[in-house]
C-alpha cells in the first residue's frame, strides 16, 4: 500500500491532488497544530490577469490549536461575496459553470470547523477528477498525537502497514530514508512538473488553486496533469 499524509488545504494546487492521485491511502493531518499564514484556508485565483489571494475567516485560529478544533466565522457570508468575486472574475473561462458548481457545493456545505471544509474541497474534487483514493481522518484512527514530526509519520505508515510513503518534496530536508528504509517503507518525494493552461489571452500564472483548473480544464485535461510530477 502506498500512502500520503497532508494538513488538509482549501482547494490546493495541482501538485496536492498528485500527491492523492498517486497513493492508495491519503491521510487528512487534521489534528496537528494550525499553521498561521500557511495555505489552510487560503489560496491564490485569478483576478483581472494577475494571483489574488483569498483568506477564509476563522475564529480564534492559532498556532495552539489544533485545525480539526478551529471553526470557520459566517462562512455563508464571506461565501456570497467570494462567489460573486469568482463569477466576475471567471464567468467566460469555457468550464465555469462546472468550477462554480463544486465550488458552490463545498462553500455551501455547513462544516463544523476548517478541517471539515478543506476535506470536503478535496474529496469533491476528487470525485468530479474520477480520483479513487480512500481519505482518512488521522484524528479518528491513529491515536498517536504523543508522537512528534517523522515519527508520527512513521508510526502512521507502520499502522496502515504501508509499504511505500510518498511526501510533497518541501520535506527532504525533514525526513530520513533510511529510518523508514529501516521499517521496510519506501520513502519518496513528489516533484511537480511545470505545468502550462490557456487562461484567457492573457500571461499564464502557475500554481494557482485547484479552481483556476477547474474553471479553464476540462476533466481529461487535469487528469493528465495529475501525472505530470516525478519522484525523487
């Protein structure tokens, strides 16, 4: 078995639904801490040709808390007016009505906490990419919080019996392959490849969120590019 373990993200770029598409298993890291101005409940769309970043509110959110703990502030609200941003911003792009649509069922899904909405973007999408791997909780099974960094890792994998753990390349200089070597799992990192899409006529910009995809790719589209990465 082949496993990723991730903090769940809003709507992420390509390179975290490789990370899915590629492993049987995929973990949702929810009860880790929060991680402030990290990529949680924020991502990057495009407005009038350039990145403009959007920020989910939350209450009390903090590196002290747990992300499965923090809850999202009247996301009815700031939804409407996000959705109204994406429509002026996206309305002509050939696939709007199929982006606007997943991402009018997550907004609109009622979570009970930030966790809860970021996995919902990501098991949507999914479904709509043909993506068949299993999501896990890591706060509903492993039970292993009094374990720190690669070790909670570790244990996770051992737990799944997983023979192979594929992390985003940005834990190289965290992780050591020879530990997991040591427990029989293959340990690799995922490097996405540069990726290019028409967006509009105007300058292509890269590594924007998933919406940005799903608005100007068609599903056969994303689904190549999903295999656009290597493994180091």
């Amino acid at each position: 078995m082949t496993i990723g373990i991730m903090q769940p993200y809003i709507f992420p770029y390509i390179g975290y639904f490789q990370l899915i598409n590629a492993v049987d298993k995929f973990i949702v890291y929810d009860d880790v801490a929060y991680i402030n101005k990290g990529w949680i409940n924020r991502n990057n769309v495009l407005v009038g040709g350039k990145a403009s970043m959007f920020t989910i509110p939350l209450i009390s959110a903090s590196q002290n808390r747990l992300i499965r703990d923090i809850e999202v502030d009247n996301l009815a609200n700031w939804a409407k007016k996000f959705l109204k941003t994406i429509e002026q911003s996206y309305k002509k792009a050939p696939y709007y009505q199929e982006g606007s649509g997943i991402l009018t069922e997550v907004l609109l899904s009622n979570p009970a906490n930030i966790a809860e909405l970021c996995t919902k973007s990501l098991q949507t999408t999914c479904q709509y990419l043909g993506i068949k791997t299993a999501f896990v909780e890591s706060s509903v099974v492993y039970q292993n919080q009094h374990l720190k960094a690669q070790e909670r890792i570790l244990d996770i994998c051992l737990q799944e019996k997983a023979q192979h753990y594929i992390n985003p390349i940005g834990g190289m200089a965290i992780y050591d392959k020879q530990l997991f070597a040591d427990n029989k799992i293959l340990l690799n990192f995922i490097k996405s490849k540069p990726i290019e899409y028409k967006q509009f006529n105007q300058p292509f910009v890269p590594w924007l969120s998933m919406i940005d995809l799903l608005m100007f790719c068609s599903v056969e589209a994303i689904q190549a590019y999903l295999k656009e990465f290597e493994l180091v």
